[in-house]
C-alpha cells in the first residue's frame, strides 16, 4: 500500500508539492535557524569567556565588587603559589594571570613633551613565553593590523583605532600613564610593535596589549594579578564540572571574613552570560515549538484544502466501499510519507545553510562598531548532531498532524448523500 | 542725648541678634586661606584599604594661577613634579624622562592614590570668587563655635557645584567642609585642624579628606612647615624647572 500511496504522491502533484514545499521550508528554517542562533550565543559567550571570563575567574573578594574600577590596589597577591597550587589541585585547567589598568595613553612629541593622548585601557597577558596559549586564544596574531607580536620586554601593541588617531607608527614609542598598585604615579614608555583591530569597540577603544611582566613591574604589582582565569583544557565549557571546581576551590583556598580572600566565578556567573547559554541551549527548541505550532495550522489548512479537492475522490471511494477509517488512515500514510520527504529535503538544505554558514559566518564589523558589549564582529552557526533531527521529527509531526485534522471531514460524510454529491 | 543713647543700644542690641553676613565671613576665610605666595612643606598619609603609605612634598605658589611640587619622599616617588599654569597641569616622571599633561577626566583622577583629585589641588581659587555664600545657623565643633555657611557655584567651572562649610566664629578658618555634586550627592568631606597663627594668619596645619564615593579611611595632609609671601623665583613655574 506504501508504494501505491507514494507513486499516488509522486504522480499526482497537485496533491503534495504545496504540503512538500511548506513541510521542506519549515524544516529548513528550524534546522538553519538553530544552528545559527546556537552559533551566536555560543560565540558570544566564547569570546566573552577568552577575554574577560575564562571558563572560571579568580578574583579576591573585593576585586570582584569593585572590578568595573579595575582596582588594582585589592588585587591578587601571592599570585605565583596560587598558581603552582591551582596547576597541582586542578590538571585538567589551563590557568593564567591577567592585569588589567585604565589610565592615559600618551604620544611623545620630539622634546618628550604631550603630543596627543586619549583614554587606554590596559591588558596584559603572557606574551613573551614561547608557546603561551593566550595569544592564540586571545586571536592577537590575527588580528595584528601593521607590525607584529612583541618580542621582548617594553613592547607593546596598540589599537590600530588609536595609532591613526594619534599618527602611532610601530617603532615609535608611547607611555603609558596611570596608577600603581600602591596608588603611586604609573608612567612605563613602551615602543610599539604592531597595532591591533578585534572589530569590537570595547576592545578596539584605547587599547594597549603588554606583557603581563611589563605590567607587574610598571604597576608594582610583582607578585600579583588583577584576576587568574581557568579554562578548561579541551576548550569546551561544562557548567557541571565548574559547579564541582568552584566547590572544591571554596573549601580549600577561600577564607571567611577576609575581603583579600581568593574567589573563585563561573562563566555561567559573570556579564550575564549563564542567560546566554540558555537562550543558546534552549535555541533549537524555540524554533521547533515555532515550526510545529505554525506549520501544523499551515499543514492543516493545506489539508482542508486538499480535503475540498479531493472531496468527490474519497466521495467515489466511499461508494465503492471503502471504509471511513481505511481512507483517512491511508491519508496519514500519505502526510507520513510527505513528511519524510519534505523533512529530508529541509533538513538537508537546513544543513547546507548551517555548515556555509559555520565556515564563513556573517560579517557586523560594519555596523557593530560602535556597539558596546562584547561581541564577535562574524557570526557563525554551528553545526550539531542535534541538527540532524531537531527538524526532521517536528517536520513529520506538524504534517501529520495537519493532515489528521483535516482528515476528520471523512468522517462528515454520509453515505446515503454520496450518490447526490457525486451527481453534482 | 539720653533718647539717641537708647537708640544706639538697641540697635547695636538687634544687630547683635541678626545673621552675620554669609560673604563677609567668606571674604575673611579667603583672607587666612589665601596669600600673594606661599612655600609649604607637606606629608600626606594615605590610608587605603590594604596598607597607608606617607608622601613628603615641597610646594611653591604664587596667586592663585601658579603652583609647583615636587614629590621628596618614597623613593618611587622622588622626583616627581608637577606644575600648574592657569588651568593647565604637567606632570614630570623621572624614570621616563617625560612630562605628561594631565587634562579632561583624568583630572578628576585620584592623585597617587589618595581621597584627592588632580583638580581638588588645581583649583586653588578664592571661595567668594566662585561661590555665593548663604549663612544657615551655628554649630559646635571640638569645642569651637562655628558658622555654618552654605556654598552655590556663581561660575561653571568649578569640581563642587555645592559646599557646605564650618567656619570657625573667632578665627575664620574652616573647620570642616562638605562637597556636593550638581545631584546634591555628596562627594568628598574633608575635616581641618591643628590651626596655628602663622604670620599674623590662622591656617589649617591638618587636612583629613575623605573621598566619600571611595572605600579607605581618607587621606591625611600635614603641613609640617608653611611660609607666606616669599621670594619665589619666576623659573620655577616653567616647563624647564620640571626636569631640572
């Protein structure tokens, strides 16, 4: 019966290119659509989590209520034990200091005198030690406008926003100018290596890339860190695992009633990010309640409408015999069968979509500009086994279900006024 | 002659109940406050939230326009000058040879961490040239009788768009201050004492700032020697003084 149906489907067009072409769009715009959303909010919150979060952060206690401030002066001290602990307690993290400093951004003239200066907005990380992962996780190399990586102490990159301002060239040098950890005067004269563009305002806006030792020594901060980040070792961020992590940290390094004391942050805690990660999680079923709840009143129209069609059809099987029940159950097999088809065409295509668009993303750098929160300048979709089915199910689910509602007009039908319906 | 006599008495009598005249104590406050020059050496305690630390400094100013000091002590610090001009600010750092300007919201910067400003130290103008004065009731402070006076800005540029100031009743010094943003929010409160005659002036010899929006238990400033009216020599507030 199967085959009969599908050749029924196949010859008879009228019958199921308009539920195929709905079913096949539906499908395509889940799948797609997911992959993208999921992509977004993931690449939010990996950005976020390579440049301010990490997978976990560790702050003291009054660095964290105060940390918009960037105050250095409660900042993390004793950093190179907690580090040797951490490495020890927690193998499976990469940990890593970060500084981060405001202050001002000064262009010498020929006499050492002001020349131009604007706002900066200071971060250092390890630059210098072969092999450090932060440039890579950072995107530093990449995004290396003119000049290139420091490669020795009282180097420095700078914004490339900033150097064309100011008429910065690499080789030049700058200061910059700020507070010490101590509150002292901070003036540290860098030359400038390369100039940097992310494609992100906040990070584009005054910012000076220096070697996290340039920066213990220029702000007295020796044996100190504005914050330490964990990220776990295979790049991917598993909430359950840090919830474990932050537990056992708090019992071993954190002390009670001391404001100095180490504390330790998820990502899931910080910038608003566990939201993120939820719309992102819950992404892909959004759009399935969408499909099936749209697609079914479209699915059941498109029945009704094929029901009216094909009204003196099922009038002549009637007449001949067939019972109510057989004919509507054979109209599920059809939906099935439209289902399928028009589920793996959407998903497939849905796929395609999400896999170009996993590779090349789209590019807002152009209108992202001047957009203040964290976010990538390409977004991307990705591509999940979940894909896979997350449309081909609802696909089938919706068709069904149209069809199933519009079936029940079968059941309308009286049998001793078929013979004068079929007359007319 | 009897009659005029009474007239007299009772009028002195009804001036004695009235308010004092709010710019009259401000002119008198100026008048301890402000000189022609003055040399002051100073240390200022800063008592942050993890450790204090002292900074001595030698100060030179002349008017109100023109001010230079160099920073003595911590090693970290010596060395460091810094010099005003009008509304202008430079500062000199001995470890990078370079003298930086200081302007737009880094003036608003604490100075080497303390409860004060660079724009708190510029702004060394007369009271009764940027505010108007209003006088609002007596109050005791360590035993002292004070005027109560409250501030409004009359010119734009000021740090404070409000104050509310203590002065004292007998010496004309103030003895406590309150500073107030454009919101009416309080910013920085600042209590002096110590207050010796000093060449026929009462002045302040112990500042306590305390930057209110700032954790921390304020910021100490000791004068250890103030001289007014000077010799001072003209290079001294030039460029070339700072990297001298």
């Amino acid at each position: 019966m199967i085959k009969f149906l599908f050749r029924g489907i196949i010859r008879d067009k009228s019958r199921s290119l308009l539920p195929i072409i709905v079913v096949t769009l539906g499908v395509f715009l889940t799948v797609f659509m997911s992959g993208f959303l999921k992509g977004i909010f993931n690449d939010i919150t990996e950005i976020n989590a390579k440049f301010t979060t990490g997978h976990v952060k560790i702050m003291t206690r009054a660095y964290g209520e105060n940390k918009d401030q960037l105050p250095n002066d409660l900042a993390l001290m004793d950093v190179k034990n907690l580090l040797n602990r951490l490495k020890l307690d927690y193998p499976y993290m990469d940990w890593v200091q970060r500084i981060h400093t405001g202050g001002l951004l000064d262009v010498p003239d020929s006499l050492g005198e002001t020349r131009g200066q604007g706002q900066a907005i200071g971060t250092a990380v390890d630059l210098l030690t072969p092999g450090s992962p932060e440039v890579d996780r950072m995107n530093i190399k990449k995004s290396i406008v003119k000049g290139s990586l420091p490669v020795k102490q009282g180097e420095a990159l700078i914004s490339d926003d900033f150097a064309k301002k100011f008429g910065v060239s690499t080789g030049d040098k700058i200061t910059l100018f700020g507070s010490t950890m101590n509150g002292s005067m901070m003036f540290k004269t860098f030359v400038v290596s390369g100039t940097l563009r992310f494609g992100n305002s906040i990070l584009d806006r005054g910012a000076i890339f220096m070697d996290i030792r340039d920066a213990q020594l220029a702000l007295d901060m020796d044996d100190a860190a504005s914050e330490v980040l964990g990220y776990f070792k295979d790049g991917i961020y598993n909430d359950q695992k840090a919830q474990e992590l932050q537990a056992s940290f708090k019992s071993k390094y954190s002390r009670q009633g001391d404001e100095f004391s180490p504390e330790m942050f998820r990502l899931v805690e910080q910038e608003g990010l566990g939201d993120y990660l939820k719309l992102g999680n819950s992404a892909g079923a959004i759009m399935v309640f969408i499909f099936v709840f749209a697609m079914s009143i479209v699915l059941w129209n498109t029945g009704l409408l094929g029901g009216l069609r094909r009204y003196s059809e099922f009038g002549i099987r009637l007449a001949l015999g067939e019972e109510k029940r057989h004919i509507y159950i054979t109209t599920i097999y059809e939906a099935i069968i439209i289902g399928i088809i028009g589920s793996v065409i959407g998903t497939g295509m849905g796929l395609g979509a999400a896999y170009y668009m996993q590779n090349y993303g789209l590019d807002i750098s152009a209108i992202s500009n001047n957009i203040g929160m964290m976010l990538p300048s390409v977004y991307k979709a990705e591509v999940t086994p979940g894909l896979f089915y997350l449309g081909f199910f609802p696909g089938l689910i919706a068709t069904v279900l149209g069809s199933a509602l519009a079936g029940f007009a079968i059941y309308k039908r009286e049998t001793s006024q078929l013979f004068h319906e079929l007359e007319v | 002659m009897k009659k005029i006599f009474i007239l007299v008495i009772l009028t002195i009598l009804l001036m004695s109940f009235a308010d004092p005249d709010a710019n009259v104590i401000l002119d008198k406050v100026d008048k301890n406050m402000s000189s022609k020059n003055r040399i002051s050496e100073s240390e200022m305690i800063i008592h942050g939230r993890r450790t204090s630390r002292e900074i001595k400094s030698i100060s030179y100013s002349v008017g109100l326009k023109q001010s230079f000091t160099e920073y003595l002590s911590p090693a970290r610090e010596q060395g460091t000058k810094m010099l005003k001009l009008e509304n202008q600010l430079w500062i000199y750092s001995p470890s990078t040879d370079r003298i930086i300007q200081i302007s737009g919201h880094m003036l608003r910067q604490s100075v080497m961490g303390s409860d004060l400003s660079y724009e708190d130290l510029m702004d060394d103008r007369k009271l009764s040239d940027i505010y108007t004065a209003k006088f609002t009731g007596n109050e005791t402070i360590d035993s002292r009788n004070t005027y109560v006076l409250e501030l409004i800005a009359k010119v734009d540029d000021v740090a404070y768009q409000s104050q509310k100031i203590w002065v004292d009743a007998e010496r004309f010094v103030p003895l406590k201050e309150e500073m107030f943003a454009k919101s009416g929010q309080l910013l920085k409160r600042s209590t002096l004492s110590d207050v010796k005659q000093v060449q026929g002036r009462w002045f302040p010899m112990t500042i306590i700032y305390k930057d209110v929006l700032k954790e921390g238990n304020g910021t100490e400033f000791k004068i250890t020697s103030v001289k007014f009216d000077q010799n001072i020599p003209d290079y001294i507030f030039t460029k070339a003084a700072l990297k001298q």
